[in-house]
C-alpha cells in the first residue's frame, strides 16, 4: 500500500474520474512533480485516501504541508500552489 510523500505532492484518483484526469493535466502543465496514485492499480491505496480526506471522493491531492484538497477545482489547486511557493 502507498502512503503519501511528506515533502511532495500526491494525487490520489483513477483514469475513470474525470477531476482526476483534470488535476493531472494542470499539474502537468504547471510543471508541478507530483506522485500518482492510481486506485484501480492499487485499491487499497483507496483506504489511504480515504483516511487522508474522510471521504470516498477523488482526486484527493496531498500537499507538502500536509493539508488535502478532495475533488479541488483548477483554482484551489492554483491557490494553494502559489500559498506554497511553488508556482
């Protein structure tokens, strides 16, 4: 089972969802590193998240400080990059 990273970002979600599929390509574009979990290819990765959030929702993207985003759109994720320093 994979946990997140404490100084990176993880993105928990699946290539079904679409808001996983969207916070990926922003990512991508923005050039951010992040690891990938993807919940069909390891399904008990879905407990981690579930445990992270609380919720059965995805994406749950994890940041470095610790704090989580489930089902963010594209300007909370911005936000929180900037808040961060790494955009």
């Amino acid at each position: 089972m994979t946990t997140p990273a404490s100084d990176s970002i993880t993105l928990f979600g699946a290539d079904w969802c679409r808001d996983c599929i969207r916070t990926k390509k922003q990512l991508d574009e923005l050039g951010i590193e992040y690891t990938y979990i993807d919940l069909v290819e390891d399904p008990a990765a879905a407990d981690v998240a579930k445990e992270i959030s609380g919720r059965t929702n995805i994406p749950v993207v994890v940041y470095p400080d610790a704090s989580h985003h489930v089902e963010p759109s594209n300007a909370d994720v911005e936000a929180k990059l900037r808040e961060l320093s790494l955009i």
